[in-house]
C-alpha cells in the first residue's frame, strides 16, 4: 500500500529541522518531548529511512531527510494558503463574479460600480458579459451563467428576485440636420410618427423594439421604419447617414457621435433591473449590493438589499 502521511506529522518534521531538537519542536509545538520522538520513529520506520543524524549542534538532516524536508515545506505552505484562501472566499473578498448586462447600463450608475468593485476587490475575478437580450440575461440567471443580471426586462420566475436600479429618460436620437434637431427642450412622443425609425431587430431584442412600439401606440402614431441593426454604434451611424432617428436610453449620449443630436423624449421613463437568484448565497453577491449602495446618486432608486449577509 501507498505511503500516506498527513499534514501534522510534515509539521513535527519541519519543528525538528528548524529546532535542531527534538526537546526544542516539542516546546514549539506545545507537546511532549515523547510524543514527539514516537512520532519521528514511527515516520522513520514507515519510510524505511533515517531522516535525521545526531551531531554535536543536535539533529541533522539527512539527504533523504532533507528532500523531505523540501517537499514538506512547500506542502504546508500550500496548505496554508489553501485554507487563506478558503476564509477569503468565505468573506467575499475572492472568488469569482460574473454579471451580465445590457448594452447601456454601462454608460452609467454599472460602469460607476464596476470601476469602485475593482478597486477595492482587486483578488475577486471579476466577469462582464455583455448581452444584447434581455430574455438570454433572464435565463443566464437562472441557469447559473451570470450571478446576477443588469436588464430591462421585468422578471416574472420565483426563482428569481430583482429590483428596479436605474431610471433614465427615452431619448430620440436624430439626425444632425434633421428639423427636429434644431431644438433642445424635451420633445413629444408624438414626433415618433414624423420620421422613420431605427430598431433594434424584435428577434434580437424584444423588450427595446416593443418597448418602442408601445410609445407610437400610446401616442397615437403609425411608426415607419427605415432601418434595423444590432449594435448601437451601427443605430447612431445610420441616424448620421439620414436614416431615420432611433429611440435609446438617455444614457447612449455619452458616445457623442458626430451627426447625431439626442432630444429627450418627455414623460418617458425607461428602467434597468438588478436580478439574482433568490437561493444564491455567494458572499461576493453582498459586496455587490454594498457597492451598489455606496455608488447610488441622488435620484437613483432606493438601497438593494443584499441576499446574503457579510
């Protein structure tokens, strides 16, 4: 049968080596020199080598001691660091994180967040997904892909819980030189019927393209639609080639593209959810929370309560 020892015998070898005695480890150690003695022996005779010589400074290794000794070493400090690791983990100041989210969540209140995380959580391995489908961050959630989701869409599966975060205005994203882009103040949603529109195609994002359709209802227009595409650099740059204008969150003006204007679409809201697992206790999940909380501005909704406490 296979030689197997454990890590309190590796720990005697070590006090011995670095007492020089048998007398001195067992001091160290905290137990009786007997105790001690046996031990050695009985490690001894199991391997069927002597591991240390007695010389006139005490015991020395000897070079099947001493290529234990190196091994032993490195076991216990492996050791060590494992079970360091495991009370990190345990604290969530390590471990993994992976959030998915929506394309304009970044622009703001999560690219604040995410910036203060990495900072004061340098160890924790910190993953960003980004998803152009609100229903695909749902079931990530749910099945374990991301820990938690910045979204659009409501969620409606009691395995899940989730919040409102983030409230921005709708913002009509026009032409430079289009007529509806000379003024700055908040437009009616009635100007959706004036121009055609760009979309997010329904099959890639359903919430945004019905979300839009629902405005044109609502204001009682027939919406005409000049363009789809699937990422917003593509939107903004057909909104600066004359294709119509396209309706996004507030927060896409930060891009700044050259052509494009952004008027606010009054008395419009749109809302960006958290969602996690309510059965999640991943301690890191409460870090999140605490930043969250720590990052909010005035205006934001109120604090996330965190499913697992510190």
């Amino acid at each position: 049968m296979p030689w197997r020892y454990d890590l309190r015998l590796l720990s005697y070898l070590v006090a011995i080596a670095e007492e020089g005695s048998v007398s001195g480890a067992a001091r160290r150690l905290n137990l009786s020199q007997p105790t001690v003695s046996r031990q050695l022996r009985e490690l001894e005779q199991r391997l069927g080598v002597d591991l240390f010589v007695r010389s006139g400074r005490g015991l020395t290794p000897t070079t099947a001691g001493a290529a234990l000794l190196q091994r032993a070493t490195r076991v216990l400090a492996e050791a060590d660091a494992l079970l360091n690791d495991v009370r990190l983990a345990a604290q969530g100041l390590t471990g993994r994180l992976t959030i998915g989210f929506t394309a304009s969540a970044i622009h703001g209140a999560l690219g604040r967040v995410l910036g203060r995380f990495r900072t004061e959580l340098p160890d924790v391995d910190l993953r960003l997904v980004e998803v152009f489908d609100d229903v695909e961050l749902t079931a990530g959630v749910v099945d374990g892909t991301f820990d938690v989701s910045v979204q659009r869409l409501p969620i409606h599966d009691t395995r899940l819980a989730g919040r409102a975060w983030i409230r921005e205005p709708l913002s009509l994203f026009l032409p430079a030189a289009h007529p509806l882009a000379k003024r700055r103040d908040p437009a009616p949603v009635t100007v959706l019927g004036d121009l055609p529109l760009i979309l997010w195609p329904r099959e890639a994002s359903p919430r945004a393209y019905d979300e839009v359709l629902a405005l044109c209802t609502r204001a009682g227009v027939v919406p005409r639609i000049g363009a789809e595409a699937r990422t917003v650099q593509t939107i903004l740059a057909l909104a600066a080639a004359g294709f119509g204008g396209a309706v996004m969150a507030d927060s896409y003006r930060v891009l700044h593209r050259e052509g494009v204007v952004a008027r606010r679409l009054a008395g419009t809201t749109t809302v960006v959810y958290l969602v996690w697992r309510k059965d999640d206790a991943n301690p890191l999940l409460a870090r999140f929370w605490a930043i969250v909380n720590a990052t909010a501005l005035p205006g934001d909704p109120e604090d996330v309560e965190a499913p697992a406490r510190l």
